[in-house]
C-alpha cells in the first residue's frame, strides 16, 4: 500500500505531523534516520516521501543523521520516488552559506557575510567586515546556534580564546554584519507547496535563540513559546505582508526545489528588507496559531493526503 513516509530525527517535532495525518486517517510511516541502512541493490518502497531532517540534529545526538538522509534521498531520487523538500533542500537546511549564495543569486537582499574557519581566520574575517556591532553564527546551525552579538573585534577575540567559545559542526562560523529592527522584531513567512500561508511576527527583545515549536529547548531552557511580551505575544500571526516580497519567496523556493520553508527576514530602520535564514525543517507556534485559526501542520497533512491521492491515481 502506498503510504506517506516523512524522514525526520526528532519524534517531539514530528508528532504534531503525525497527529493531524491521525486526524485525517492518512497512512503514514516515519523514518527516524538517527542511524540505519541504505540497501541501493533494491527499490524503496512506494508512496511520497517528505524530508524534514534538521541542520540541529546533532544538538541531539544524531551528528549523522543528515548525511544518511542525503543517501536516502538520492536513492529515493533516483528511483523516481515523490519526494519534498529534497536533495536541494537539505542541503540549504545544512549550509547557510548555500542559503545567501543562492539568495543573492535570486536577487533577494542578505546582510554581509564573511564564512571562517579557524579562530585567527574568524578574527580576521571581523576586521575585514569592517562593521559594528556584527554577529557569529554558525553555517549549519538551527535553534540560533552560535549567534552571538558583538561591539567590537577585542570582544570576538575574548570569545573565542575562551571555553566558551562553540566550534561549529561543520567548522565553518559566520561573521555577519548586524541588523537591527527599530521595534525589535523579525517575521518569519511559512509556505507549504511552494506557497504562501502565514507570517509570525517575533518579538527578539529577550534575545537571538527564538525557536517557534511547542518542544523546543536551547541550552536546556524552554524558549519563551506563548509567553506574553507587553500587551503582546512573542509569536503572532500577521496579515500585512510585503506582497511583492512573498511572490519573491515563492519564485525562490520553486526554483530550488523547496516545498515545504519557513523563511526569515528583518527590517531595518530605513526600511530595508534582509532575508537571513531559511528553514526547511520549520515548525510552527500553537499559541499564536490558535489566536488566529491557522494551523500550518494541518495544512502540510492536507498537502501530503492530496499528493498521497494523486500519486495512487497514477
């Protein structure tokens, strides 16, 4: 029987997905590929496929598990399988330098970025950046991993000569150039097909680490999910969207294969758009969805249940 497989390595992300395709009495199966096996001597099994694989999964002990996934993928590709967000896709959910690359190339604005590796070749990259304040990051990260601010290269220096310094996974950190939004906030655009669904305004006035999902932890704190800032909440569904910008996003994620996203962007005081992070393996906010009555995991249910009939109508 075909059924939908969704490739993942993180149950308390995937159980909202899970529960709505419940809901809607879709066969499903999940792939948690922490560790596993690639047999290429034989064909992968019938149904669609859809990757969400995170660039964080080795915050959780699967340091591996994107690479098995790009395996698994290109076996599914070339066996002509129904696959979202693939090979393409995760390999912008893994490099953030991908990400601008490609970005830029598609004629959307992303703040300055220098990559590094090596703590002198960091140092180094800041000075050349010639910019204050500016921020590291790490290139394949996820959860804010990395991000710290800084006012001047004496500060980056103290950092990374100390224990608290982070070697990013891959190795490579970003210096990046800071962009600050007058009324401290980011918005967050999620698609599902390719196409526009909702924005999350965020509020970033308690600091960079802003994870949307219900079960999500940075450092073994529970982000802020749902708490109240002021009179308003940390993550609230908008309606007002650069239309323009959006129909911009979605030329982007068409051509380069991505299906599924949640795409980043902040504004700064001159009024100036700076998209910085794409999401493939995004999640989304209850509290903020419930108050507006959009719910992105039964959109995406919806999605896969209707790709899921059309492939069994072939």
């Amino acid at each position: 029987m075909k059924k939908i497989h969704i490739i993942h390595e993180n149950d308390d992300w995937t159980k909202h997905l899970t529960k709505r395709l419940e809901e809607l009495k879709l066969p499903f199966e999940t792939w948690h590929l922490d560790q596993g096996l690639i047999d290429l001597t034989t064909q992968p099994p019938e149904g669609i496929f859809y990757n969400r694989m995170s660039a964080s999964s080795h915050t959780r002990g699967h340091r591996f598990a994107p690479e098995l996934t790009g395996g698994v993928l290109a076996w599914l590709e070339q066996h002509h399988r129904t696959v979202f967000n693939g090979s393409r896709a995760l390999q912008l959910e893994l490099s953030k330098i991908h990400q601008y690359t490609r970005l830029e190339a598609s004629g959307i604005k992303t703040p300055k970025t220098i990559a590094a590796v090596g703590r002198e070749q960091i140092l180094q990259a800041a000075k050349q950046l010639n910019q204050l304040p500016f921020i590291t990051k790490h290139n394949r990260a996820g959860k804010g991993l990395g991000v710290q601010l800084f006012h001047s290269v004496e500060g980056l220096e103290s950092y990374i000569s100390s224990t608290d310094f982070e070697e990013p996974v891959d190795g490579v950190t970003l210096i990046q150039e800071y962009i600050e939004s007058p009324e401290a906030f980011i918005t967050r655009a999620e698609f599902i097909g390719g196409k526009f669904v909702y924005a999350v305004r965020v509020d970033t006035s308690e600091g960079f680490e802003l994870c949307p999902a219900d079960a999500c932890r940075v450092e073994d704190q529970f982000c802020p999910v749902g708490e109240e800032q002021g009179s308003r909440s940390m993550f609230e569904i908008i309606e007002n969207v650069d239309v323009k910008l959006i129909q911009q996003y979605e030329r982007f994620l068409m051509a380069s294969g991505i299906d599924v996203a949640g795409i980043e962007f902040i504004t700064d005081s001159s009024g100036e758009i700076y998209t910085y992070d794409i999401n493939t393996n995004t999640n989304y906010n209850a509290d903020a969805e419930a108050k507006a009555g959009k719910y992105g995991m039964l959109e995406l249910a919806k999605f896969l249940g209707e790709a899921l009939e059309k492939e069994v109508s072939n």
